[in-house]
C-alpha cells in the first residue's frame, strides 16, 4: 500500500489504546488496514479491515503497524 500523496509512512508499536482508524497491519504478509474499531471488555478493542476480516486485540498485544502521517 502506498502513502496518499504529501503522507509519510512510520512504523510504530501499536495496542489495543493507540490503533487507530487507517492503521496498517500485516496479516499473513497482508497488509491489511483498519476500517474501526470496536471496543471490548478489559481493554480489548476488535479491529475490522477495509477487507472484511476481523482480528480482536486484547489489552496485552503489541503489534507493528504503518501509520500515515502529513508532511507538513
């Protein structure tokens, strides 16, 4: 997946309190970006992709994403 024009592409750790909407996570070298999220008991958030899979976070999950940011 390429940046959107005037974006930069940054890998950061991710959990379950800071992905966000647009995150990029590989999947079985997929890379597979976060449509929303829903939030679950004890800190879990379940991650729907732009793809239609499902993937559940729990609180204790650290995860590598691609997060897109602004050039400024």
């Amino acid at each position: 997946m390429r940046p959107p024009s005037g974006a930069l592409a940054t890998n950061i750790e991710i959990t379950s309190d800071s992905v966000q909407r647009g995150d990029v996570i590989q999947i079985g070298g997929q890379p597979c970006r976060v449509a929303d999220l829903v939030q679950l008991r004890a800190g879990a958030k379940r991650l729907l992709f732009e793809s239609g899979e499902v993937l559940t976070l729990h609180a204790q999950s650290r995860l590598i994403a691609i997060r897109m940011t602004r050039k400024w």
